[in-house]
C-alpha cells in the first residue's frame, strides 16, 4: 500500500555530526551499570535527534485514521513535524510539514481531510501529493522564474506499513521496513494479526506533556513489568480490587524477547492486561477469541493476546496487549516528552466491545487514567533529580535477569526466562549505543540476524 | 455533542440562583480539601461526568474539536468516578503522597431551567490551580455545563462536560476532579 | 451572436466532471452537472491555477485546485475566499450529442445574476 517516496534529493540531510566523546564509558551493561548522562546530557539529546530520530523508522499513523484521499494526521518524527496523507491511488506520503518558501508551519491541523494544504504566510499551495501548485500573487513569482516542480513540500525518505501500522524514516540509507522489524514481526502479529480483519485506531488522540527524558518511557515498556506491583498497586486496586498479579512469583511461564531493540515482556495469562480495565464484555470478548488465534498463530500467541504484558518498539513507540492503549513518546529536550495516546481494537470487533475498550483505556492509560497517573512522577524525578552535578556522576542499576537467556525456546528474537527482567532495557540500551556510535547505517553492528522473510 | 440539549435559557428567581452557586462553591471546596466520599455523594446515580479531549480542526470541518465518540479524560459513570475516588484513598496512590494542594476556582455561575421541573441548566467557568512538592505547579483552564437535579434541600449532578483550553495536557497527569 | 462551435461531445463528459477544452484560442473549462453542461474561463481570477483540475463541490461549484476559493458555475460568480471576481462564463448550447458554445454570450444563469 505504502510506496517510498521517489523524489529523495528533495529531502537535504547533512553529513553525520561529529559524535560526543566516550560514549563507550556511559554503560557497562554486562554487569548491568549505565551512566545518567544520557537522560540529561543536551550533546547526548541532539545526537539522538540525529542518530536515533532523524535514522530510525518511526510510527507515524494507524492505516485506519486516514481511509479516505485527503485524510491526513500531522505528527512527529523527533522534533520533525510531518504531515502523513492518503494519497488518491490509496498510498501514504509524509511530508515535512514546514513551507518551502520561508518555512512557515503549514498546516495548522492536527488532522483532517484537505484537497490542498495552504500556507498561511504567502498563500503557497500544495497538492496532497506535496507538489506545489500555485501561491497567491503568482504572477510575481512567474516573472522571477521561481520553478514550481522544485519548491514541493519535503518527503519522508521512506514511508511503508506493517499489519496497519504506518512508519517512516527520515533517512533515506535506512534499511527495509521489514529488516528494521526483523523477527519481531513474529510477536507483533500476536496483536495486530490476531484476527482476520486486523486493527483499528479508536477514538482519537490524547496528548500531554510529561517532563521526563523519552528512554524512561520507552524502557518502562520495553520491559519493566516489575514496577507495576509497586506503582500501579493503587490504580489495580480501584480497577479490580485487588493488588497486581505477583508475576515474579511465576517466572517459568513468561518472557523477555527483543530484537533491533524492540522488546516485548509476557506471559500467557491471556487476559491479565484486560483485566484491569474491569469489564466483563472485554474479558469474553477475548476468552472467546483465543481459541481461534490459536489455529490462526499457535497457542504461545494465542495466550498474548491480553495478557500482562509491556512492548516498545524501538525507539519511541509502545503498546499494551489488553488494555489497547498504542502510544508514542516524542522528544522535547533532554527533559520532556510529548506523549500521543490512541486505543486501538480489533477491526471486526462488536462495537459494544470497542466502546468498552475506548472508555476502559482512558480509564486507565490517560493522563487522568489509574495507572497512568503514577507514572508521570517516577519518570519526572528520575529525569529531574539528574540537574545535581554529583548526583548523575552516580550510576544507575539495570543488571535483572543475567544469565536467564534461553536458547532452546524456539521462538525468534532474544528470548529470556522470566518477565521480571531487564533484559529488554539492557537490549535497548545496546541498541541505542550502536546506533549513536554508528556514523551511518551501514555501520550500525547486526547483532540480531532475521529469520524471517525480509525482503519487501 | 452537548451533555445537555440546547434549551431556550429562561432565568431562574435570586434564590434558586444563590443555592446553586453555594451549592457549586461547596464542591469546589470538598475537591480542595480532598472530601472524596463527600464529593461523590454529590453526583446523581446515572451521572455523566465528560471532559473530552480538544482536536484542532479547521473551522470547515464539521466533525467539531470533540465529540462522544471521540477523546476523553473522564467519560464517566457512577463506578468509574467511584473507582477513582478508590485510588485516590490507597496508602499507594504515590502521586497523592506528599498531598496536592488543589485550588478549584468556580465563577460565572448562570442558572436556568432545565426541561423538567427541579432540573437546571447551570453553566461555569472553573480554574484549577494544582501545586504538588517543590516546583509542580499545573494550571487548567475552562468552563463546565451541568445539569443539576434538586434532591431535598440540594443538588445533585447529573451531568456535567467540561471544555478545556488545552488541546496538549500541559502536565504529566490529571489528579483532581473539575 | 457568434456561429457556436463545437466544445465536447456529450458522451465524452461524465456527470459530475470537469475538463479543459482549448476553444477559438482560449482555454475553457466545460463542466457537466447532473447531464447539464456549461463553460467558464478554465483559469482562475484569484492567482494562476486551472480550474479544470478542482474539483465540482456542492453540486455545482467548482473549488480551484490551488487555493480552494470557489466559484458559482453556471452564473461564474465567486462563493468564497480568496476568490473575488466572477469568472468569465460562456453560454452552451446542446445540440444532439453535441455540445457547442457561443464565445460571444454569458451564459443564461449569468446574464440573469447582473
């Protein structure tokens, strides 16, 4: 569906920057030690916008929140505004969403359909294909000689989709979509592929602003079941009454996998996410369907479905099974974040099952949400307590779950033992430093080797 | 759209006016002091509570900035707004401990009859002003649309929306009622 | 009145649709609406753009591809910013499967709006 876009030397990007030095020195993490510095270090954060932000592939919308052509959503990639739009031949196209003539903002929407996008400086008008078609008072332009073809709005290098979730990159020598996702696309259809019809966005977006760096989000997802015993006890008890499941007591039956960074922790209780937003229609909506992605995706992925369970795709999109909630942490500095949140659903869904999950993961994973609620803070002061000189020369723990690699699981990815782990964050972490060492793509170590078909 | 059908505004006497600015105040005053259990006996039995999230569309959109079906941070019943108050009152809600010191600032009160007797059409502005140890200081501005019910000698809600300015929450969380 | 010339055969137009016709040395954009047909000016009066590529909104406007103004199409008149002035329209006349225009003549619907 979605086709690269062509017209790549539209898009500048300088040579690589020179890179902070010793970078090699902000974590040791075989024996599970990392420096502060690269939760407040501004040089650290600009070459993230650079090596992470401006390289990666980014999740920028749900196939199903632009249907129609015209529909568009403007997002973030980084700091990167870009505007994502369904195109008439039903592909996507990104765009840099900033004027060609003197950089103005040019759509002021955060979506919305349009059969042209016009800046409100000078009136310069762009078809939803970026060309740029006219501007008011052309004719002054005509008489200088202005050549309309080369003044588009900036492209994404690459814009493609998997299972309904649209990603770009920004760099054009990134590789595949497909080789960027690697084996983890194994683990992604247990969610986005466990019914026939796929997923949907719901409901709209809620944004907010926490004062964090973006990697305390992002690894919370990436791995950390094991605070949501002692964070979220309040929010659990609200919900369901009871404390959160004691999942470190039941190690045999849960995981860590991650691959390229991504990460996944689990276990097969197939509905203990769901649980939590403490609706009976939720809860037999899934028991029954499990049975049915167990003959489509094998019983392991059967029991994912709304288990307990966290997953971050690297570097700054995340995702509850269960409790629906899809959300992307984008950059503000050093210290802050912009968080997106939507609820996506399975597409061929009761729509009483739907409302049911777009008021539950509200409930529950908003900024007014139970559980969500706690988190803001503990991610906040770990950021926060950093501005004292001494204070981020002492360096942090993440060293749970060594030597719990399993090799003989059979699943793709990393795989370990146990979802109280830190295995997840640890691969994170890696994948971080590889890319921010790397001065290009072609540098970047392939620690994990696909299995999966990755051509496209 | 509306939590409450358009209705033509007829006036309400000075009295009626007074009780349910008193009666708006005193909530206002049970959130500040964090009187939880106090404060929910002041919604109705089939309360809605709504404070949608804002969308920037283009004025010619007509999908509005809100809608039902759309972003919320309360799409609430009575159980939701009672587990609420339920995290609110754990040993654990570690978002609460130290205390916020809330400040629920209440004016413009306009009152009309609703469409049966004893229900009103009451609209307000409302500035929530939260502080939370050192330097958290949030900020939230708006205006509410109720629909009150008289129950004995006072109110109860039975519905209310409430339209903030914000479209991006300027803070990392929402612990208070409005 | 001049001799009408032929703008379109009517099968060639789908109802609907808009389509650039050059036309006794000036380009037109011929327009079918509901198995009407009429003819304007093809350019817009606000900035450079081809209205033949807008598209017929509200069952008889025209937005202008560029910048989204509007036009009334069977009087020309302009509907909305940042159009100002009316378009240039020209009266057709059917005849049989074919459509002819008179470059001389508004079109009826304008010559009624002045």
């Amino acid at each position: 569906m979605c086709n690269a876009n062509d017209t790549q030397p539209r898009l500048k990007r300088r040579p690589v920057g020179r890179s902070v030095e010793h970078l090699e020195q902000l974590m040791d993490l075989e024996h599970g030690r990392m420096s502060r510095d690269v939760f407040w270090d501004r040089d650290i954060y600009e070459q993230e916008l650079e090596r992470i932000f401006a390289r990666c592939w980014l999740f920028v919308a749900h196939e199903s929140q632009i249907p129609k052509a015209g529909d568009y959503v403007s997002t973030y990639m980084g700091e990167d505004n870009v505007l994502i739009v369904r195109q008439k031949d039903g592909s996507v196209r990104g765009f840099l969403n900033t004027c060609p003539h003197r950089g103005n903002k040019v759509c002021f929407a955060d979506l919305g359909n349009a059969r042209q996008f016009v800046c409100n400086y000078h009136g310069w008008a762009f078809g939803i294909d970026g060309a740029l078609k006219g501007m008011h008072a052309s004719s002054a332009y005509e008489e200088s000689g202005l050549d309309k073809s080369a003044h588009g709005l900036h492209p994404v290098a690459q814009i493609d989709s998997y299972r309904g979730l649209i990603f770009a990159t920004l760099d054009p020598q990134a590789p595949s979509l497909a080789e960027y996702l690697g084996d983890f696309r194994y683990y992604l259809d247990a969610i986005f592929d466990m019914d026939e019809g796929g997923t949907e966005f719901i409901g709209g977006c809620v944004k907010s602003v926490i004062q964090c760096n973006w990697k305390f989000a992002s690894e919370n997802f990436v791995g950390d079941i094991l605070h949501a015993g002692w964070t979220h006890d309040s929010g659990a008890k609200a919900m369901v009454g009871g404390p959160v499941a004691e999942v470190h007591k039941f190690p045999e039956q849960s995981y860590h996998v991650n691959f390229n960074g991504h990460g996944w922790e689990f276990n097969q209780d197939i509905v203990g996410n769901a649980a939590t937003l403490g609706d009976k229609e939720i809860m037999k909506y899934l028991y029954v369907l499990q049975p049915k992605v167990a003959e489509r995706l094998g019983e392991l992925r059967s029991k994912m479905i709304g288990a307990i369970s966290s997953c971050t795709l690297f570097p700054n999109s995340s995702f509850l099974p269960g409790q629906n909630t899809f959300r992307t942490w984008h950059p503000r500095g050093p210290g802050a974040i912009e968080l997106h949140t939507w609820t996506f659903v399975n597409r061929n869904a009761p729509q009483a099952v739907k409302d049911a999950w777009r008021k539950g993961t509200m409930m529950t994973f908003s900024p007014s949400g139970v559980f969500e609620m706690d988190d803001g803070e503990n991610w906040e002061y770990s950021t926060r307590t950093n501005s004292g000189f001494v204070t981020r020369q002492q360096d942090l723990y993440l060293g749970l779950g060594h030597e719990t690699r399993l090799t003989d699981t059979g699943l793709p990815g990393n795989v370990y033992r146990g979802q109280i782990n830190e295995a997840n964050q640890r691969a994170f972490y890696q994948r971080w430093f590889d890319l921010m060492e790397a001065p290009s793509w072609g540098c970047v170590p392939q620690r994990d080797v696909a299995t999966m078909e990755v051509k496209a | 759209m509306s939590a409450v059908a358009r209705l033509p505004e007829i006036p309400v006497d000075a009295e009626t006016q007074r009780r349910i600015e008193q009666f708006l105040y005193r909530e206002a005053r049970l959130l500040d002091d964090e009187r939880w259990d106090d404060w929910l006996a002041l919604m109705a039995e089939d309360i809605h509570y709504w404070m949608p999230t804002m969308e920037n569309r283009r004025r010619a959109d007509k999908l509005g900035a809100y809608a039902l079906d759309r972003g919320a941070l309360y799409n609430d019943n009575r159980l939701d707004l009672t587990r609420r108050v339920s995290r609110f009152k754990q040993p654990s809600a570690w978002a609460e401990d130290p205390p916020t010191r809330h400040a629920h600032v209440i004016s413009g009160v306009e009152v009309y009859q609703g469409e049966r007797t004893g229900e009103y059409v009451v609209h307000s502005s409302f500035v929530n002003y939260r502080s939370r140890v050192e330097r958290d200081n949030d900020l939230l501005v708006g205006r509410r649309e109720d629909l009150l019910r008289a129950v004995g000698d006072s109110f109860q809600i039975v519905r209310r929306k409430i339209l903030m300015t914000q479209s991006v929450l300027m803070a990392k969380n929402l612990n208070t009622f409005l | 009145m001049a001799e009408p010339i032929f703008l379109i055969k009517k099968s060639d137009l789908d109802a609907g649709c808009v389509r650039r016709v050059e036309c006794g040395g000036q380009a037109l954009a011929v327009y079918n609406l509901g198995g009407c047909f009429y003819a304007t000016q093809d350019g817009c009066t606000h900035a450079t753009a081809s209205l033949s590529e807008g598209e017929i909104i509200d069952d008889d406007c025209i937005a202008c591809p560029v910048h989204d103004g509007t036009f009334h199409i069977p009087s020309g008149q302009a509907m909305s910013f940042p159009c100002e002035h009316a378009l240039r329209t020209f009266k057709v006349i059917e005849q049989g499967d074919e459509v002819l225009v008179d470059l001389e003549q508004e079109a009826d619907e304008a010559a009624d709006a002045i």
